[in-house]
C-alpha cells in the first residue's frame, strides 16, 4: 500500500496549510462565539482550488489523491472544525453528481462546483430515518412532466447557503431502498422553506437546516437513472468517512500540539506540568491514539484510490478517529484544567467540535455493524 505523494500534491498540502493558519483560524472563534456561516473560510478554500480536490481534472478538480486530500481536510479541520464541516458537506454533494450523474449533470455542475463559484449541499437525513436512509418517507411523484417533491429533511449542512442541494427521496414507495432516487434542485427552487440554523452544540459556523419540501422538479433534475440513489448515496458515503476521520485527526492534532505547549509553560510547584508522570502517561495515550488513526485514515484513503471496495477501511477509519477525536479532546482540557474550561482558550471548542463526529455520516453504532457484517460475510 503505498503512501506516497507526488510534489504537485505536497505544493496543494502546504498551500492549504498556509491559507489553514493564516486565513481561516482567525476566523474560527467568530464564527463559533456568533453562530455565523463560515463563509470567508469557504471562499478562501475556493479561491485556492480546494472546493474541488475530491473531483478529477477533468471536471475542474485538482485532481490529487485521497491521501492529500486527507491531508488538506485535516489542516483544515484544525484550524476550524466549521470550515472543515462546511467544505465536507459539498464534498458529499459534488460526490453524488461525480458517482451518479450523467456526463452531462457533471459538465454542468462540477466544473463550477470546484472553482468554488458553487456550494453544494447534500439532503440525505430525515427525522424518522437518520442511520437507515432506506426508512425515509419523502416521496417525489410523476407531475406534468417532471417531479411533485413532498417531504422533510433534517440536518442539512449548507442547505440555506448553497446553490445547489442534492436531495434523494423515494421515486418508488414500495420497493424499499431500491425505490430511492437523486435530484438536482437549484438555489431558489420555489416550494422549500428553511428552518431556522439548528443551535447546535459545536460546529456553530456549518450552519444546518431542516427542509420542508413541497416542489416541482424538471425530468431533467433527476440524478442520473431512476433508483440508483441508495447505491449513489452509500458509495458517497464510504468516500465522505474517510473525510471524517481526516477531520477527526485535524482536531485531535490541534488538541495535542495545544497540550504539549501547555504542559511545557505551565507551572504546578516547583516544576512544569510536563514534568509530572501522570501528565506523560497521558500524553502518550493520546498519540498513540492519535498515531493508529492516522494510520487507518491513510489506508482507508489509500484504498479508495485504488478502485477497490473500501467500506471496511472506510468504516473503521472514521469509527476509530471519531472515537480518537473525543478522547484526544476530552483529555487536552483536563490537562489544561479549569483553564481550559473558559472560552479564552480553544480547548473546549475542541470538545464541542469533535462530540459531532461520533454521529454525522454515520454513528459509531452504525460504523460497528458495517464492520462486523463485513467480517461476517468474510467467513461464509
């Protein structure tokens, strides 16, 4: 399996690093404190071409690997976990048209998307049917010529903000996840109305909605054929968790460089903090927890690029880094003590941004049954 990457990959890693540190984490504590979209940050990115590293060049993507990609989502993540939140969620978008749509819904869309000229949001979510999409209730029928959406989505990232949503309902009510369908609904589609932005614990700058959907579509606006969109949207999936976890190490890193530099100044008695076994031992469980997800993260990327199936690796990347994240997170602020409880210092953002990642695109609960299923079929 290899690792590598090439020197037009590591000139993208760095210049993301760059624009990370000096751009969008000044902007992270707003974006936090006043609930705000992280729209600068977006912009950033975008002026940069990383709107745009999940797709290949030829649909105006940078067309790098998944490894730097990683790479540039983790840089992100740590500056703010919001930014990363909001740039992942148009992954997820861009993704469905790229793994789903016909060649000319990709010409049409992806090519805008990666410049950065268009934000993508991806409505898979409802309330009766977060883990398992194939329970979901909103319906799209045959109306005059095209498409009578009725329904609701939950927790969409970006929804109110982008300019385009990829929206997936049932085409066929009674065929289960077979009868879900993708449709491409452009900014301004009459018949949707927004909640207001969900107040939600962390991630305050990735802003989400619900939708209460009640809209004509094109024929034109369906996703590719009819009843592929669970196929579409599983495969989307498997791609965004490695996303996930690489988000999942760009806070915990964040977490642990803040640590190490704590523990250092920092002076209990006659010694620094770092000179204290306990502190030490705690240290070192967190990177070694921190280390073996990286390294799952960089096999689970790696085998998405090799066109191989990658839904275990994908799977036990996020399952294990989202886990990572929150003990990496949880034990940086007792470090950091009542210190680290107060909003002068990032830590307890941190705590707020990670708890998310055992939940979206797929629970912890959800990551153990893909994995054991998979180990179960292995043995048959």
């Amino acid at each position: 399996m290899n690792f590598e990457l090439n020197a037009e990959e590591l000139a993208v890693i760095e210049s993301a690093e760059q624009v990370a540190r000096e751009v969008i984490q000044p902007l992270a504590r707003h974006y936090d404190e006043t609930e705000t979209f992280c729209a600068d940050s977006i912009k950033a990115l975008g002026d940069l071409g990383c709107m745009g590293i999940n797709l290949p060049e030829t649909y105006g993507g940078l067309g790098i690997g998944s490894l730097a990609m990683s790479r540039v989502v983790e840089a992100v993540a740590g500056a703010c976990a919001s930014t990363a939140s909001a740039m992942t969620a148009h992954f997820l978008a861009t993704d469905s048209i790229l793994l789903g749509g016909t060649e000319e819904q990709k010409q049409e869309w992806l090519p805008r998307a990666a410049s950065g000229e268009l934000l993508g949001a991806f409505a898979l979510t409802e309330p009766a049917a977060g883990s398992n999409p194939a329970d979901m209730r909103s319906r799209a029928v045959r109306e005059d010529g095209g498409w009578r959406v009725r329904g609701s989505k939950h927790y969409i990232t970006n929804a109110k903000e982008a300019d385009f949503i990829v929206l997936y309902v049932k085409t066929d009510a009674e065929a289960g996840h077979k009868g879900i369908s993708a449709f491409m609904v452009p900014r301004g589609t009459p018949g949707i109305d927004f909640s207001s932005p969900e107040k939600t614990m962390g991630l305050r700058g990735s802003t989400i909605y619900e939708l209460a959907l009640d809209c004509w579509l094109p024929a034109s606006a369906l996703l590719g054929v009819e009843g592929q969109g669970f196929n579409t949207a599983m495969a989307v999936l498997d791609r965004g968790r490695v996303e996930v976890a690489a988000m999942s190490l760009g806070i915990a890193n964040a977490a642990l460089q803040a640590s190490l530099n704590w523990v250092r100044e920092r002076q209990i008695g006659p010694k620094p903090l770092a000179a204290y076994q306990g502190t030490q031992w705690r240290l070192a469980d967190m990177y070694a927890q921190l280390e073996s997800a990286r390294l799952l993260t960089m096999k689970a990327a790696a085998r998405r690029d090799s066109g191989e199936r990658f839904s275990l690796d994908s799977a036990t990347a996020k399952l294990v880094a989202a886990e990572c994240a929150g003990f990496v997170t949880d034990a940086a602020l007792q470090l950091h003590g009542g210190y680290g409880y107060v909003r002068d210092l990032p830590l307890e953002r941190y705590v707020r941004d990670a708890r998310i990642l055992r939940i979206f695109e797929g629970t912890s609960e959800v990551q153990k049954i893909i994995i054991s299923r998979a180990l179960l079929d292995a043995c048959k």
